[in-house]
C-alpha cells in the first residue's frame, strides 16, 4: 500500500471524518468546507496529544522515547474513543514488538494523521492554490510540528533537528514556503513566518539563508510594509530590541511585536558573533546553541543600509554598533551626523549634551581614527564653542568630565584653552609641567594631535 492509500484510509477510519469527505466531493471548491474538514483534524489531534501527555506521565516515560518505568496502576486494556473510532491502548493491540505499549501506540496514530492532514491540504491547494487562509493554515501546521511548538498534538515537543539540510521533513516544510510564495508574496505575515520557521528550525543554522530571506522580503512587498520587516530584521541582525520598540517609544501601528522580537523577548535568538570593545548601550542574549554567528560587517551593513535608505533616526544605533566593533572613526562620524542635526530627535531619549559628552571620549581617546574618517575635532570644538548657542561656560561644560592631569599642588597643568589650541604654556613658573607623573594623560592633550 503506497503512501496516499495510508493516509486515505487513516482519514477513513474516523467516522466523524467521513462527512467532510463526502461533502468536499460534491463541492471540492469550498473554503469553508476544507477548513472545517481541517479544523476537525486538528481536534482530534488535540485529544490523541492530550491522551498521550496523560499515559507518559502515569506510566514514567517521556516524548514517546527512553526508558520506561512500569505502572502497575494502568490498566492492561484501556480504550479512548475519538472522532468516533475506539483506540485500544493496550499492549496486545501494539503487537509483539518491543516498541508496544499505550505510549508508543499514541504516537503512531499522531503521526499517520499527522502526515494524513498534510495530504488534506495538500489537496485543498491543488484546487484553491490562491487561498492565503488555506495556505496560512497549512503553514503553520507543518512549522509548528517540525519545531515542537504545536502543543499536545507533537508526541516529542522539546525535539529539536540535528542532522543537515537534506533533512527530508525539513526540505518538505521549506518547499511548501516556497509554493505558497509564488502566489502570495504581498502578505508580510507569511514571509515573517517562513524567517522565524528558517530561524528556528534550519539545521545549518546559517545566518547567510536567514539574510537572504529578509532581502526577499524587502524586495518582493511594497514600500508601505517595509517597517514590519525592518524590525525583525533589526531585532535579528542585532541581537537587540530596536529603540523604537523599546518600552512605550513604539509609533502607532508598531505596537505589536512581530514573531522574531517575540522569540528575541523569549531568549530564543543567540548572540551575535563577533567580539567587540567600547561601550555600548547594546544589549546581548546568551548563545543558545544555534551557532548562527553572525559577522560584525554584516552587523554594520544591515544597519547602515537601513539608516541610509530608510530611517535616518536610526542613527544613534549605527553609532553604537560602530563603537561596540571598535569602528571608532564610523562611530565618530556618525555622532557628527546627529550633532549636525538641529531636527534629530534620540528613539532613546538621549540629549544633545550627552551626544556632545559621547562624541568628546570618542575622539579624544582615538584621535587617530577620528581624523582618517574626516572628523576635524579642533575646527568642530572651535566652532561650537564660538557659536551663540554654546557661549561662554555652556560650551566647554561639555569637556568638563573627562580626567585631566593634575599638578602635585592640585592644580591641572594647562587650561583648557590651552589644551584646544594644540599646547600648554610654558610660562617657566610651574615646575611640575617637566616632571614624569603616574597619573593619566588628560584626554584633550590628544587634541594636538588633530
């Protein structure tokens, strides 16, 4: 018997199933009557999962696997009645296999219908193959039962793929995507579903495939849907909650967290690879064991492309991603950008004065690659000081936190005006400026340098 008799007759063996049959054959273009049909197999999976939850846990196994611990308490000829079929669970109804038992004989009736319910949609979309609510529903029945998230229908939830993409339940998953694609690649639902399914489920575990799929996204779905996907993107690329999403900074329209954030706020999503110094406000989950490093020019890519193309005020992120992956003169440039910027307004609140106290540790303790990317800090500290609106203290307030060298009498050695203009006074009177100290240069001795 082939592969469609076995399913056939699995479907025909519930009485309660045979109606649905019966009706899509005198109407096999009716939405309705497909998927109720579907929905019917759906509860009955739910109780065969149920049953199966019950019988693991009273008789000491798990995930239809493992050793099993006897209960002299079960009874040796249990019955379960379901869409109108009797199901014996006892031993002898299992065979004289080593495999028999209530547990094992659960999970073969889930899994042949299982794969029964795939040839339900199966043939559903061969006559309706526009349908988005077949092809969503379809969808996100293999994706769930592949990834363990279906609940009580899944005899093993906690399973996880282990062996490589060839994986043939995998490949049938990623296929049926695919299809579904070529006829409804306008929904940001279903490409989102298809990332999180590769995302959780790809036994590569490759960021490379994972990229590309939001790529697709972007290139497949208009202008006005972009902002769905970007998030996740974000969200994945960084290993982080984008700002705007961040506590009650969310726009209208933006409130809910799509699949990927979700797993994200879950601790679902690994670390980014990649190791980077200087602070950042970026915040990593640990690795979860899916190894799907990702690259820190990827990183950096992804971010820039979606600061330049879509949202400039996404800037103050690439800032931190350039100073987290030591791209100290990016970073630098980056923060020039934003200060330049009378309109730019922080999605984390951050003001003017702390871009400014920022943007001063960045370059004066890497004055070297502050100037190969093209950040004059002399001409610019000149510039902001003179102006009307940082007159007086109010501008060199903003170096006033960072360490300076002291005299031994407590004094500091050099103003700072001096320190701007590229030198200290050598008046001859301070006769600690030619001593050795142990203390840290100040930070704006390296301003000579620019």
């Amino acid at each position: 018997m082939d592969d469609t008799s076995k399913q056939l007759s699995t479907l025909v063996s519930y009485p309660a199933l045979i109606p649905y049959e019966e009706s899509l054959e005198k109407n096999p273009y009716d939405v309705k009557g497909w998927t109720g049909y579907l929905s019917e197999i759906d509860d009955i999976l739910d109780a065969l999962g149920e049953r199966f939850e019950d019988l693991a846990v009273r008789g000491g196994t798990s995930g239809g696997g493992g050793k099993r611990k006897k209960n002299k308490g079960m009874a040796r000829d249990e019955v379960m009645e379901v869409g109108g079929r009797t199901i014996r669970l006892d031993a002898a109804a299992a065979g004289s296999g080593a495999g028999g038992g209530p547990v094992y004989i659960l999970v073969g009736e889930i899994h042949a219908l299982q794969s029964a319910r795939n040839q339900v949609s199966e043939r559903s979309l061969s006559l309706l193959p526009g349908s988005y609510k077949l092809w969503w529903d379809y969808l996100r029945f293999r994706s769930e039962v592949l990834t363990g998230s279906s609940g009580g229908s899944n005899p093993n939830p906690d399973q996880r793929l282990a062996s490589s993409s060839s994986h043939r339940r995998y490949r049938a998953t990623v296929s049926a995507y695919e299809r579904c694609l070529v006829r409804c690649n306008k929904y940001p639902r279903i490409w989102l579903s298809y990332v999180t399914y590769v995302i959780r489920s790809d036994p590569t575990c490759s960021a490379t495939n994972v990229r590309r799929l939001f790529d697709r996204c972007l290139l497949a779905l208009p202008a006005t849907q972009h902002q769905k996907i970007w998030d996740e993107y974000i969200c994945w690329v960084t290993r982080s909650m984008p700002p705007w999403l961040e506590g009650g900074n969310s726009n209208v329209g933006r409130d809910m967290l799509g699949p990927v954030c979700t797993l994200y706020r879950k601790g679902k999503l690994g670390d980014a690879a990649g190791s980077g110094g200087g602070g950042s406000s970026i915040n990593n989950t640990a690795d979860d064991g899916d190894g799907d490093g990702i690259p820190p020019e990827t990183v950096l890519r992804v971010v820039r492309r979606y600061v330049h193309s879509f949202d400039p005020s996404a800037r103050e992120l690439l800032a931190d991603l350039c100073l987290k992956y030591d791209r100290w003169g990016e970073g630098a440039a980056t923060l020039v950008s934003i200060l330049n910027d009378s309109a730019y307004l922080s999605p984390r609140g951050t003001t003017r004065h702390e871009m400014w106290l920022r943007f001063a540790d960045v370059v004066t303790e890497h004055p070297h690659e502050a100037r190969r990317a093209g950040v004059d800090f002399d001409a610019i500290v000149r510039a902001a000081v003179g102006s009307t609106s940082m007159s007086g203290t109010d501008g060199w307030d903003v170096f006033d936190h960072l360490p300076s060298k002291e005299e031994a009498g407590g004094g500091v050695a050099g103003s700072v005006d001096d320190n701007v203009a590229g030198g200290s006074k050598d008046d001859g009177n301070d006769a600690t400026a030619a001593t050795t100290t142990t203390r840290p240069q100040s930070n704006l001795a390296n301003l000579g340098e620019l």
